[in-house]
C-alpha cells in the first residue's frame, strides 16, 4: 500500500487560485485517534471561509471537514472503532480533502450499511447542522411556520425534508424558479424568491400577518435586517452561516425596535462536543435517512483536483444540493 497520499492544501488565503494538489505521508493515528481511507468528501462554505481566511488558522493547512470512508487504523485508546468499519465524519479538524485524514474517534461515527459513502460525505455536516438548528437551538413543533434562507443548497434541501418529517411549515428564500421548485419538491411549504419578491412582506402575506417564531440565516449580512422583519415579538433571529459576508456593526437596539428580538450566532461544535452527543445527533439524522424521510440530493460529483472550480461554483450560487468530492 502507498505510503503518501494526494491531499489539498493552501500555503496562503487567498481565492480558488491559492487551492493546491500535493503529496504528503500517510498518517499515523495517536492514541485517540483513526485513520479513514476517504471514499468521498463533502463540499462546504466553512471550507470557504477557511480559504479566504475569514475564520483563520496557521498555514499552511489543508481544507474540508466532512467525509466518508473506511477505517484503515486505529489508536491505541480506540474502542468504538476497528479496522474496516464503514464510518463518517462531519466537523473537523480540517484537511479531509485528502485520500485519507487523520482525525479524533470521538468525531467518527459508523455508517449504516443502507448509506452509501457518497451520502455520509454529502450529509454529514449539513445533516448535523439541521439537526442541531431543528433539535437543540430552538426546538422546533408541529405546526409552526419557519423561515429558512437558501432552502435549495445542501443544507436547505435537508432542512425542506426534516421539516416536512416534523410536520412543521417551513418558508424558504431561494433566487430562481427552478431552485424554488428544487425545494418544494423535498418538502418546503412555500418559496419565495428574493431577487424578486419582498421577503418581509412575502413573510408577512404567507402567515396572514402572524411572521413566524424563528428565522434560519446561513446567508449572513445580506439577509441580516430582512430576516429581522420577518419576526414575531420575541423571536429568534438565528444565524448560522456567512454566505455572503459575515454580519457586522450589529445595533441592539435594533433588536427592541423590531420586538425585543433574541439572536444567537451557533456553531455545530458547541452541540456535538462528546462522542455521545455526536452519536445521538447522527442517530437522529441516520433514522430519517433510512426511512426515507430525508434523501440525499447530490446535484455536483467533482473530481478532487477539481476542487478550486467547485468551491467557484459554491460561492456563486451555482451548484443545487450537495456536491460531493471524488477520490
């Protein structure tokens, strides 16, 4: 068996250009860790952000967090997982654009034989995202109405699906018919489209006046004061993502003129941070997925040295669902 590996890695943050194919050494796992021979790996605006160096770490790294494979070795401390056990990954540490990464076992969990690789790599951070949005950040119930910005991106169509499946209404905002369509049909309840509707007052119209108790942001400062007016008194603005730049220069008193408005900036870290409480999230997320409550929509499959064009076509709006990177 080779001992290197083809991995991605930047020397510098910059745009795609920066994006660089290179041989490196196989890993070794420490104690607490395993090694997993990639099968396929997931594309994600996080990835982005790591790029441009918007959330920084020490160069030169690599990029990815989300992937699927096989175990090849474990550490010492190891006890959950064994050689040849089928496994997915969705939250660090970065570098799994990489034939092979090595990570902590307490982010690692199996798969079900029912999922393929390419669904775990497609699902895992998206999927956990939904799930700690939907299940721990506001709980959601049957009946509510909900707004969801970029309902037909990799986590929107997850989220369309997991709404449906909890029996909830969820709005979503996406920028042309054919995404709008993309997203009823996993399940959204209604779509606007905001290059060409008012979304507050679209909001407004879709609930009879009432708004709704909880906005979901990925989309960031472009969203920001839009997502605010389509709250109920006292609702909650939640912000998870920067799409389109982070939100900046935030006005609190903004946030009483508009209803005594609560807002919180999560991070899926702070809800899966042991090996329990990852392994129950999955859980949560592998239930729906095996009976057939969420499907997996994989709209892009780019080779891994392709990825500089991939991420292009993320931070343009280009892609639909999810795209999954091949090894």
């Amino acid at each position: 068996m080779s001992t290197t590996i083809k991995a991605i890695q930047i020397e510098k943050n910059g745009g795609p250009e920066v994006v660089q194919v290179v041989s490196r050494p196989l890993p070794t796992p420490q104690a607490h860790e395993v090694l997993i021979r990639n099968k396929a790996v997931g594309l994600n605006f996080i990835d982005i952000y790591y790029r441009d160096g918007l959330y920084p770490a020490a160069l030169p790294h690599g990029l990815g967090f989300e992937g699927a494979g096989e175990v090849e070795a474990v550490g010492a401390e190891v006890t959950h997982l064994q050689v040849g056990d089928r496994v997915a990954y969705g939250q660090g540490p970065l570098g799994a654009y990489a034939e092979a990464h090595c990570l902590p076992a307490d982010r690692v969990v199996k798969l079900p034989d029912s999922i393929s690789f390419e669904e775990g790599a497609a699902m895992m951070l998206k999927g956990l995202t939904v799930q700690y949005l939907f299940r721990q950040t506001y709980r959601l119930e049957p009946g509510q109405t909900i707004l969801f910005h970029a309902a037909a991106g990799g986590v929107g169509l997850i989220a369309c699906q997991w709404a449906k499946a909890l029996g909830v209404n969820l709005i979503g905002t996406a920028s042309s018919p054919e995404k709008m369509e993309l997203a009823k049909q996993h399940g959204a309840w209604a779509m606007i489209n905001y290059k060409t509707e008012n979304v507050a007052e679209r909001v407004l119209e879709l609930t009879n006046g009432a708004k709704v108790p909880v906005v979901y942001d990925g989309v960031g400062a472009a969203t920001w004061e839009r997502s605010l007016d389509c709250l109920q008194r006292r609702g909650l603005m939640v912000s998870y993502g920067n799409a389109s730049g982070p939100v900046t220069g935030v006005n609190l008193g903004i946030l009483a003129q508009k209803g005594s408005l609560y807002v919180t900036r999560p991070i899926l870290a702070h809800f899966v941070p042991t090996l329990e409480t990852m392994q129950a999230a999955a859980q949560e997320l592998f239930d729906l997925v095996e009976a057939g409550q969420i499907k997996i929509q994989i709209g892009q499959r780019v080779a891994l040295e392709n990825v500089a064009e991939a991420q292009r076509a993320l931070a343009a709006g280009e892609t639909k669902g999810s795209t999954v990177l091949t090894l």
